[in-house]
C-alpha cells in the first residue's frame, strides 16, 4: 500500500486525478520496491531494471520518480570516483536525453576534462536537484547548462515561463558563487515532441532562447546558439540532423561540435 500511496501523491503533483487511467495501469506488488531504503540513509541508491512489458513500465517511472526525482543515483558512483581521484574538469555538460546522447554518439569530445551529466526526459527542477553534486562538488572550471525541451513538452506537469527560466537562473547563479563559469546553450529546435503530440513547441523555444540569449549577456555569461547550425528557417530541425524531429543524429551532433569546442574554449581560457 506504501508504494500506491506514493503514486497517488505523485498524480496529485502532476494535477492529475486519482481515478487517472495511469492509476490502472499501476499493478505493482507492494514487495517489489517495499525493501528500498527511505528517509536520511547512507546509501540512498537502489537500482531496479526496467521492466520489459508496459504495464510495469508506468510503476517503474513512478518509482524512480517518487524515489529518486532529480536522478542522483544516475552518475552518484561517477561523481565519486572523479572527486577521490582528484580528477581535473574543464567543464560539465548537464541537461537531458540530448546532452546524454551526445556523450554515447560523440565521446570523442568527452574526454580531456569534458564532462557528461544528461539524464533523458529530465526538467529545470530536475536538474537544480542534482546541481550541486553532478557539477559543483566535481569543481569544473565552467559548466554547459542545455535545458528547457522537456519542460515545453510538460514531463513533470505544468510550469509557468517564469518557473522554467527562474531555474535555469538559479544554476547559473549557483555556479557563479561556485566560481564556476556559466555556458547557456540554446533549447535545440523542434517542430513538434514525439511523446507530446498536443504541443506547438517553436514558440515557447524562442521564447525561452530569447531570454537566455539576454539573461547570459546581461550576466557576463557564455551563450551557445545551435540553431544557426541545427534549425530550418520555421524552426524545425534540418532533415538527416535527428532521428525524430528532436534528438541529434550523428550528423546532428557533428555539426554542433565546432560550436561547443568554441564556447568551451571562450569559457575555459
């Protein structure tokens, strides 16, 4: 009852009823997550494989959700191992399913003090969350901040432009105290969410770029615009560049590259 009890709380957050055709489809033994740690433990980080047939599927993201929400069990055994090595970093690249593509389709560029910290389907919130372990307590020399694209397609509910740009603020400002300089990377183009078809997200991405593209000069920050290199003239991703409107190809990636190890380069020298 623990864990039906959790996902009725999570419906709430996100707005939705808790008669909601999701609550349904969560048939989960109690057993199955009853053994995880809670509360203030040592070791926080229980890892579960992802169930293979999509009526588990729904339990297991509401699991990780409720457990787990920023996602610091994901590079906590990295970051340790960087920090007791006293590995030097030149810079952390932190955001979703896009920077985490980037490090698995381009590790060439991950490597030399270059940081990968995405996390697919993460928000703003998310990755304030998970801010200070996966990029201050690593001490990069700055820190490449892509993030945005999830929050337009609504994956942990509802948020005012305010909110959304309110948190990309508060990394920015949590790096500079750091002594941490501050890359913002535009939110990559794209014409429509494959996993929220009801959204129109060209506006909201210019919006959103608008702003940081002023916030960032407005701050003495870096800005790193991909859309001269990724973007059609309608704001859409040029075809071959994206596997489904929205996630680089190889192709896609290489194109960024040359605007990334420029603004890497701007910011650690």
């Amino acid at each position: 009852m623990m864990f039906r009890r959790r996902v009725a709380a999570l419906l709430l957050m996100l707005g939705m009823p808790l008669m909601s055709p999701l609550c349904a489809q969560v048939v989960v033994p109690d057993d199955d997550y009853a053994a995880d740690p809670v509360g203030i433990v040592e070791k926080p980080c229980v890892f579960h494989p992802a169930p293979i047939d999509d009526k588990t599927k729904a339990a297991w993201r509401l699991h990780l959700a409720t457990r787990d929400f920023g996602g610091l069990c994901r590079y906590a055994a990295d970051d340790a191992r960087l920090i007791a090595a006293k590995t030097p970093v030149r810079i952390v690249f932190l955001g979703d399913s896009i920077t985490e593509g980037w490090a698995q389709k381009d590790p060439a560029l991950f490597q030399n003090g270059v940081v990968g910290r995405g996390i697919g389907g993460q928000t703003t919130p998310q990755m304030l969350v998970r801010f200070r372990q996966d990029v201050i307590d690593l001490h990069p020399k700055a820190v490449h901040i892509m993030a945005g694209t999830n929050d337009i397609a609504g994956n942990t509910g509802a948020a005012t432009m305010a909110t959304v740009t309110g948190n990309i603020r508060s990394m920015a400002e949590l790096a500079k105290a750091n002594g941490i300089r501050v890359v913002i990377a535009s939110v990559p183009p794209a014409a429509a969410f494959p996993w929220a078809k009801d959204k129109q997200p060209t506006p909201q991405i210019a919006a959103i770029n608008a702003w940081a593209k002023g916030y960032a000069a407005a701050n003495g920050f870096q800005w790193v615009d991909y859309h001269p290199v990724l973007a059609t003239t309608a704001g859409a991703m040029k075809p071959g560049l994206a596997s489904d409107g929205v996630h680089p190809t190889e192709a896609g990636y290489a194109a960024m590259r040359p605007v990334a190890l420029a603004a890497i380069a701007r910011a650690t020298r």
